[in-house]
C-alpha cells in the first residue's frame, strides 16, 4: 500500500471523517459533544491541541487534546484499522501532548472504556497509570 503520512492541526471541515471514524470504532463512545456544534466549540476552546492524519488526502487517525486551565485531556484518538501498528497513534499523541505541555499543563489524563482492552493496553505500554485511588464520578445536565 502506498503511504505518505500528513500530520495536520484539525479544522472544523474535518468533521465528517472524523465522526465516522468515530463511529466505526469499538471503544469509542459518541456523546451530543461529537455533533459539529460540540466539536467546532471544543476546538474554539482548544486551539492547536488536536491533530489529525491524513494519507493521499484521506484523514486515517486523529486525536483530540484540550485542557480546563489544570489538567490536560486526551478524546478521541483513533487511527483506521489499516494503518495500526506504524507508530502513527503514538506520533499523535506526542503531537497533542507537546501543545498540552507549552499552554503549562503538568498532567494529563485520558478516560478509556473498561471493556476496550486494546486501548487500555496501548496507554499503560506507554507508561500512562490507571488511577485506582480516585473514584471517577460525573454530573450530567
Ligand atoms: C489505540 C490506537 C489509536 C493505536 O494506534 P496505532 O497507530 O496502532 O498506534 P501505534 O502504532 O503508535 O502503536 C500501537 C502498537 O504498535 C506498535 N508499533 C508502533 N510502530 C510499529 C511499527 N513500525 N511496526 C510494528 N509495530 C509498531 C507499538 O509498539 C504499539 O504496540 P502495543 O500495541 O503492543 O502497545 C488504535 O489501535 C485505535 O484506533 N484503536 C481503537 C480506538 C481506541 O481504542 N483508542 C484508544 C482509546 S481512547
């Protein structure tokens, strides 16, 4: 397969791709935040800290990074089935976590669904610890 890897800042005209990828992706859960509404205003508040991929003009991953003033967070990571295993996730999140890190953010954290084996393997191989001594509680509007 022909492979030229673009890593680009994410725009709002991305997406469309973007949430298919999302919703073709076990693990991934697609909340009223993934509309284009949500997406473009997470972007709006987090300017430069997502990323997307694209090969032969075709987005195959993309990450969303942002943070709340104290803690970075990380949403969304997701590279297509095909292109796995080429180091393109982890050069992904190197990119979000540099601009996480230059806005003065010293941690970051990620939330992964229990159930999504692979994506709890690919952060704890890359040194990320679960955090058993917090409860993780939210409120919903
Ligand atoms: C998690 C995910 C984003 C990883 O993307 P990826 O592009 O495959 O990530 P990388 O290639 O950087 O690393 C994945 C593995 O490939 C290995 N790898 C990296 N470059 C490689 C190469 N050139 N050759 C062979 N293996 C390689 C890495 O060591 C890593 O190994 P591990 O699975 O044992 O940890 C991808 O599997 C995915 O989209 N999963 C579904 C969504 C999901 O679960 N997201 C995470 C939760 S938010």
């Amino acid at each position: 397969m022909q492979t030229s890897f673009k890593y680009r800042e994410t725009v709002s005209n991305d997406h469309p791709a973007l949430y298919e990828m999302w919703q073709a992706t076990p693990g991934i859960t697609i909340r009223n935040a993934d509309t284009f509404e949500g997406f473009v205003s997470f972007l709006k508040r987090n300017p430069g800290l997502s990323f997307v991929v694209e090969n032969q003009g075709q987005i195959v991953g993309g990450i969303l990074g942002g943070h709340d003033g104290r803690f970075g967070s990380i949403h969304h990571l997701v590279v297509l089935p095909e292109f796995r295993k080429q180091g393109i996730g982890n050069h992904l999140v190197e990119l979000s976590l540099a601009r996480i890190e230059s806005a003065g953010i010293e941690k970051v954290h990620i939330f992964i669904n229990k159930d999504n084996p692979g994506g709890n393997k690919f952060w704890t191989n890359k040194g990320w610890v679960e955090r058993v001594e917090l409860t993780m509680a939210s409120y919903t509007f």
